[in-house]
C-alpha cells in the first residue's frame, strides 16, 4: 500500500456498504449474540459506567452492546462513510445511552482531541488498514491507564499470500463476478461440511451464534476484505508488550485447518490492559 493516502475509504474494500446492508436486517437475536460475544471478550464482566471507543464499527452493532453492557459513552470511528451512517441509523433506533459517531480513520486518532478511553474495542479491522502494525499502535495509544484493548485480527496463515491475491482480484471485480465467487466459496463449504458430517444449512441457520453476524455479509467482508494483513499470536503478544500492555485473555485457535486456511483466516480475539 506504499504511496497511497490509507485514510482514504478508496484504498479500501467497500465495508460500508456490505455493513449498512446487514445493519437493515438487525433484531433482537442479533443484538442479542452481539452482547453475549462482548461479555464473552470481557471475561464475563460488563462495562458499567465505563467511556468505549469502537474502531471500525461497522453496523455499529457492537457500540449497541457496549451501551447495553452499561457503558457510560461509546464513541464509534470509521473510516466508510456508508458504515457512520448505518451506526448512526442502528444506535438512533436502538440504544439508550450517550454515544457519538465520526467518520475518522485509526491513522487520525488523538488522544489530545478526543481523550483516552476505558475500553478500546476493534474487531476485525487493523488488519484491514493497509499497515496493521502502525494501526494497532495508533489504537492502543487511545487506552487510559489500566484501561483495556479488545481487539481481533486474522490468524497468520499458510496460504494468506493466495488470500491476498484473491482479496485484491475481487475488491476490484464486478457485482456480477463477486457473486458467482461467494457461490463458488458457498459450494465448497458445503461440500467440506458435509464430508465432516455436518449441514451446511444448519450452519448458516446458526450464523447468528457468531457475535450476531449474518453469513453472507460476512462471506462477502472475507472474500473482498482488502487491504489484507494477517498476524501471529505471538507476535501480537510482542507488539503489545512493547505498547506497555499485559495479556488478560485471548482466544485462539491452533488446529492444523487453522494454520492452513483452505476456507479462509478467521480472527484471534485478544484481550490486553495497559499496565
């Protein structure tokens, strides 16, 4: 991404658009697993009375379930413009609380203007940035002393350099091809699900278990999710010592179909607090 302008939406995939589509479609169930993924992250605790800053919000989802968690303020970031406004649509509609939404990018973050927070959630997006590790460093300088940073990145993976490619090709492809490339994906995780025995149409019914996402939009962000960069646990855990954070929980997978990533990199959750 050398050269270009990455607080600029059109260095990036069109999230905006894929996000305030799946925002239309919000009920209570998905607001409810969105909660329930939060509290997961946090150890089972909530966030009463606490000041939120969610990075890359997205539908603003989970700046809801920060403000239904307790929360004394959220303030949701993002760089799409199309995602400002599904946040904004979804809170108005949605949330009790005080809460407010900027079109800013994790580059621009500054402490000096919008102070430091209790809690920094980013799920799913420094990777996402076009320079992961200058982004995480900007995020985690947004967390208060003793605060925490919930983040998630993409496991590194053996065939992330094909993933690249692919995101790359098809943030770039038509409507008509990007379809026919999430029906090609659809056919062959059925067909991996059932050689292990499993419905895939049991697993798309049960898509709402996952933090509340819904599995088309989340196959499109997956398949067009460029810029692309994806990381190790351990590494992660040496970035972090260096920002001045200490590791409170992590959830990551290690089976070898991780480590492969034929259908893809999922995300490792991380857990940090500044010490």
């Amino acid at each position: 991404m050398s050269g270009q302008d990455l607080t600029r939406v059109e260095t990036h995939f069109a999230f905006g658009e894929n996000w305030a589509s799946y925002a239309e479609s919000i009920t209570g169930a998905e607001i409810a697993e969105a909660v329930a993924g939060l509290r997961r992250l946090l150890g089972g605790a909530g966030l009463n009375g606490l000041r939120i800053l969610d990075i890359g919000c997205g539908s603003g989802i989970h700046s809801l379930a920060a403000l239904r968690l307790g929360a004394a303020e959220v303030v949701a970031v993002d760089i799409d413009p199309a995602s400002v406004g599904a946040t904004r649509q979804v809170l108005q509609r949605h949330a009790d609380g005080r809460w407010q939404v900027r079109e800013l990018s994790v580059f621009d973050l500054d402490p000096s203007r919008l102070g430091r927070f209790d809690a920094v959630y980013s799920w799913g997006v420094l990777h996402h940035t076009g320079d992961m590790q200058r982004a995480i460093a900007c995020a985690a300088a947004m967390v208060a002393p003793q605060g925490q940073f919930v983040f998630a990145l993409y496991r590194r993976t053996w065939l992330c350099p094909l993933w690249t490619l692919e995101k790359k090709w098809y943030s770039k492809a038509s409507q008509a091809i990007q379809l026919r490339a999430r029906k090609t994906y659809a056919s062959i995780l059925r067909l991996g699900l059932l050689a292990s025995g499993r419905s895939f149409d049991d697993y798309v019914r049960g898509y709402v278990g996952k933090r509340g996402m819904d599995f088309d939009h989340d196959v499109h962000d997956w398949l067009g999710g460029f810029p692309y960069e994806s990381i190790s646990a351990q590494d992660v855990d040496a970035a972090m010592r260096a920002h001045g954070f200490a590791m409170r929980r992590r959830f990551v997978q290690t089976a070898l179909k991780h480590r492969i990533g034929i259908l893809g990199s999922g995300c490792d959750e991380y857990v940090y607090a500044r010490t």
